[in-house]
C-alpha cells in the first residue's frame, strides 16, 4: 500500500542525508510491514526513534509507502542499501491511506461481478493502487489460459486509471492473501519466507509423519513450507537408526522394527511371541542373515559356486548344444597307447 507524500519534505530529507554513507556496518534501523500482510523489511530510521505499531511511511522509489512498525528502532549490524523512513504518517496520511484501501475495495468488488457476467474461469483476490493513483494491479490464478481483453477494458473505464492484470499460482496467492495455519499461527509464507523453497514428499516421510493431505499440504492446497525446517535435523538424527521393517538383535532376542522415535533414539521392536518392546538405539543392531544353503537339484560340482561361475561354465558351450549329449574325453592309459614300432 502506498500513498502521496509531500514533495518538499521529503527534498529537504533527501539534502540532510545526502552526506551519510550508504553502506554501514552499524545504523538505526526499524523493520515494518506493508498492509495488513506482508514479509518483514529492515529500513534505515535515521534520526527517528520509532515504537511498535507506529505508521510511518517508507521511500519505495515510487511516491512513498504506508508501513506499519513491528520491531522498534534500535542500533543494529547490517549491510547493503536499505530502505529510508521519510516520516511518522500524519492524520493527513492516514486518511488519504484509508480513502485507497477503500477504493480497492471497491475495484475488487467491481472486477470479481464483471468476471461472473463475463464468465471467466479466475479467482481475482487483490487490487493495489499505486501512490500517485495513476496505475492499479489486480492479481489473479487461475488453471489455464484467459481471454480477459473485455475485462480489462471494463476495469479501466470503471477506475479511469491504467490497469494491469497480474497471474500469480496458488502459493502466490495463499502469501498475498494471507490466513491462519493448521499450527493456530498466521502463514510462514506472508510473515517471514524471503522465497518459496522446493519442498517433496520425502521430506514428510524422512519425519516419520502421517501422509494425509489435510495433515502435511497447507492453505494454498501444496505441500507445507515447515517440512524443510526440521528436515536436516531429522536426517542427522536418524543416522544409525535400522529403517522400518529390518531384522534387529536386541537384548530380548531377534525381531523386527515396527516404529521408530527419531529425536529421541528410540526403537519399537516387534517380537512374534511377545508383546512389542522399546529400545534405546545403542541396544539393537541389524541381525545377521542368515547363509543361503546350495539348491538340491544343483549339479555337485557346482555346488558352493557362486550363480554367475555356474552360468559362466554352461555358457562356454556352442550355443545350440545340449550339455547332457556332449561326449566324454577319456584319456587313454599308457597301456592302450599304440606301438610305434
């Protein structure tokens, strides 16, 4: 959300912080939000000593932003460019705020009732205006392509300002609009995430959880965004740990993995004549297999070699040649040998 702001004030902030470098190991900063949702951005406060929940407006390159304190103002580390406060909103500001979120408000009203008569398959869920009320951007998501010519130009006869229709996919959309999780906390994606990370099944099964849909994919109907929390502190804790299904020596004899506590270093073994018991990781281990005995209808001679010798000697025969009509060398004896004289 963004709003006008007073030209010469902000020129004459402009002259008083020409001379202060841009880049600062240490400076007073603040961290706002933008709307009622929004990521957390650091700004530079300069001289202003800020308070949380305090409305100030923020320079964006672009006329001015209404932001809203959440961290109040302090010395902190930080590096690069960063945003700068331009003023605590003064009543003035706050109305002309007002005035805008109502206006979208009722662009989006207008442009979801347009979209119903024109029948067009999308979901329109936010409309922003621009600081200087020439330009607004209206996000939508839908599944396919849209012929939304004729809605576009209804939209810009209704505003009188030039309008820009914006696709963005479910989780963009899920961020923007914002909402409660299944955690009872507001979405990680439209406070804190920087950035969408790539998130698997296998992250959900490495965690040992439930693979129900409406336990591990969140608003945005994809899967959650916290199973990459704890996803490399799972993988180290399950090394060493037998997987699911093994055979294992434990204290009590042989039997077989049923569960496993991963962050505890537990292990749920299954007895077949008696009740399933819980060990520590340290006291099981991968019982040994035990050694395959020769197959009966194997040749002798063949017998302890390994498939693929056994293979290899057949193999060397002409093919088309049935091994059991082969004829059988017989060395002569000396005594059959002929006489040369």
């Amino acid at each position: 959300m963004t709003i006008p702001f007073d030209s010469q004030e902000d020129n004459q902030s402009r002259r008083g912080r020409s001379s202060r470098p841009e880049v600062s190991q240490v400076r007073n900063t603040v961290v706002v939000v933008f709307g009622p949702v929004g990521r957390p951005l650091q700004c530079d406060a300069g001289d202003f000593r800020l308070t949380e929940g305090q409305l100030v407006l923020v320079d964006d390159r672009r006329g001015g932003a209404f932001a809203r304190v959440v961290v109040q103002s302090g010395r902190r580390a930080c590096e690069g460019n960063l945003a700068w406060v331009l003023r605590v909103a003064t009543d003035s500001d706050q109305h002309a705020h007002q005035k805008r979120v109502n206006d979208e408000r009722e662009a989006l009203t207008f442009a979801r009732q347009r979209g119903r008569e024109l029948k067009l398959d999308l979901k329109m869920f936010r409309v922003e205006l621009s600081a200087r009320g020439d330009r607004a951007t209206v996000f939508f998501a839908s599944e396919q392509r849209i012929d939304f010519r004729d809605l576009l130009r209804d939209l810009g006869a209704f505003l009188q300002v030039r309008v820009e229709l914006r696709q963005v996919g479910v989780r963009d959309e899920a961020k923007i609009v914002g909402g409660i999780g299944s955690c009872g906390r507001e979405l990680c994606c439209s406070t804190f995430l920087p950035k969408f990370e790539p998130i698997s099944i296998r992250m959900a099964k490495s965690q040992n959880l439930a693979l129900t849909p409406s336990k591990i994919t969140g608003q945005c109907g994809r899967l959650k965004c916290c199973l990459v929390y704890e996803e490399a502190q799972y993988i180290e804790a399950a090394k060493g740990l037998p997987k699911i299904g093994k055979n294992v020596e434990t204290p009590e004899g042989v039997g077989r993995v049923q569960d496993l506590d991963i962050l505890r270093r537990r292990v749920r073994v299954f007895f077949p004549d008696r009740p399933p018991q819980v060990f520590t990781a340290e006291q099981v281990s991968l019982a040994q297999a035990p050694a395959q005995e020769p197959r009966r209808d194997a040749p002798r001679e063949n017998r302890g070699q390994s498939p693929q010798a056994a293979t290899s000697n057949e193999s060397s025969a002409p093919r088309g040649t049935n091994m059991e009509n082969l004829p059988t060398e017989v060395t002569p004896s000396p005594e059959t040998e002929p006489n040369d004289a």
